[in-house]
C-alpha cells in the first residue's frame, strides 16, 4: 500500500467523525438546534445510549482481548506522567490564576464521544469493547485529577472527597463497564429482541453526541483574546500524543492496542472541563477557548497522527 492509499484510508476513518462535528456546528449557525436540544440530546447521551452501547459492546467482547491490565496500567501511568508535565510546565509559564485551567485543558480529553468514535471508525467492534473499558478508568483518573489541580488554584473552594468519589461512583459510563464485564465473563445472553432494540437505541450515540460537541463549539470565544489557551491547546493535541504514544511503543505496544491509545491521547480537550471550571469560579473564557480550540484542531492532528503511524506501520 502506498503513501496516498495510506492517507486515503486514513481520511476514510477520521473524516466522518469530524465532519459530523462540523455538521453540528453548522446546523447551530443555521438555527436549526439550538441551546435547549443540545442539553437534552446530551443528557440522554451520557446517561441513556452511551452506556447502552458501551455495554452491549463489552457483552459481545472477548475479554481476553479487549480486558487488557497492560493497557489499562500504561495509560494510568501515561495519563498522570502528561497530567505531572503539564502542570510542572504550567508553574513556570502560567500566571497562577490560571494554572489549574491550563492543566485540566493539557490533558483531559474528550474520550467518551471523540476518542470511541475514531475507535469504532478504525477497530470496529473491538475499538468499542477495548474503548468502552478504557473509558471506566479515563473517567476516573480524568476526574480526580481535574479536582486536584483546579482546588489547588481555587482557594474559596474547598476539597469534598465524599462527593467526588460518590459522583464517579454514580456516573453511568462507570455503572455500565461495572455491570457488563460480569455479563461478558459469565456469557450471560439477553433474549435477541432485547439486544436489536438496545442496538437501536445505542445507534443514536454516535451521531448524536458529534453533532452536541459541534454546536457547542463557539468561534467567538476563539476570536477573543486567549491568554495561555493556545499554549494549552498545542500541548494537548501535539505535544502529549506524540510524547505518550512514543513511550507507549518504545514499552512494546503496536497495532490496535498502540492505536486505541493514541486516539484517546489525541482526542480534543473535553467539554466537561469548561463545566468544572466554571462549577468552581475559574476562568470560563480560557477554558471555552480550548475546548473550542482543540475540537477544531483534532481534524487536523489526528487525521496526520493516524497517517504517521499507519505509513510507519506501527499501528
């Protein structure tokens, strides 16, 4: 297969993730969605069809391949040694205020919809299975050290651990992973009209939750003054895949394992960061600049990282 063959499948795997992103901003320009369906369509997202696919996806698995402690271990490690990098980065760049903004935007991404997208795209029902149990542990990690970095620089705030760990308890990606790994262990079958009407239903993610991020997406923010959001922005999409999934192949991961990482490395800071931000009184602006940012950049990033690691045949 040759370099144009390389990239065309590339595109092929990335292009319509990203351009249902785009077709959700437009759609929000155009006035055919606005605010109101937007929080709807994504509160039954997280709470309804994302965990009915990630659990239906983890039922069909083979856990001997998707349940991997390797990966599961790496990523821990990779995701606080960026999360250690970004914030020692930050204490000589960022003016304190900011910190704990700038952090959470280095290294919090937007795996639960972006990142298993691209899986489904490139693995299929593996890049589901694998994904969705990667994604138990993201949220987890992803949250915990958000809540760390941001109370450091908030000091109104004050640290409620009870309630942080009973949010990551309750939340229903969490719940689903929890609930589907003992399903797919045992082989537990659910009749077959149950599975082709959860089939259905989870069928609506995907598409639904692309299109919410693209009409969440506000150019006027990046049209305002960022401040250290474009330094944020460049760690997030270059500088931290490239370093982890470096590491990752130098400790002998390749193929879909390598690949299923990148993907969630390289995916766009997350939505969910701008909402914690501003829960705690941080600066908002900043942090709705690099969502907005990152989201728009991933198009990019990601279509040449695939490419790279496709042409070198790593992954």
């Amino acid at each position: 297969m040759n370099l144009i063959d390389i990239f065309l499948q590339t595109l092929a795997t990335t292009l319509p993730v990203f351009a249902m992103v785009f077709i959700g901003l437009g759609l929000r320009k155009l006035g055919w969605i606005d605010a109101a369906f937007v929080n709807t369509a994504s509160a039954l997202v997280f709470k309804a069809t994302l965990p009915t696919l990630i659990f239906l996806s983890i039922l069909r698995a083979d856990l001997d391949t998707a349940l991997n402690p390797g990966l599961l271990g790496f990523f821990a490690l990779a995701t606080l040694g960026s999360f250690s990098l970004a914030w020692l980065w930050a204490l000589w760049r960022v003016p304190r205020a900011d910190r704990g903004v700038y952090v959470q935007g280095c290294f919090r991404g937007n795996c639960g919809i972006v990142g298993l997208a691209l899986a489904a795209s490139m693995y299929g029902d593996y890049g589901l299975s694998a994904g969705g149990i990667l994604l138990g542990l993201v949220i987890i990690c992803y949250n915990i050290l958000s809540v760390v970095v941001l109370l450091t620089y908030q000091s109104e705030q004050k640290l409620h651990w009870g309630h942080i760990l009973a949010d990551i308890g309750r939340n229903p990606l969490i719940l689903a992973v929890v609930v589907a790994v003992p399903f797919a262990w045992w082989e537990i079958a659910l009749p077959e009209w149950v599975m082709t009407s959860g089939d259905y239903f989870a069928s609506l993610t995907l598409p639904l939750a692309l299109l919410c991020i693209g009409a969440t997406v506000s150019l006027s923010a990046i049209r305002q003054e960022s401040g250290p959001a474009m330094g944020a922005t460049a760690f997030k999409m270059v500088t931290l895949p490239a370093l982890c999934t470096l590491a990752a192949w130098l400790a002998g991961f390749e193929g879909r394992e390598l690949g299923l990482m990148f993907l969630y490395w390289a995916s766009p800071t997350a939505a969910a960061s701008f909402v914690m931000v501003k829960a705690l009184g941080g600066n908002a602006r900043m942090a709705a600049n690099i969502v907005a940012m990152t989201t728009l950049l991933a198009s990019i990033t990601v279509t040449l990282g695939v490419f790279v690691l496709q042409g070198t045949g790593t992954i």
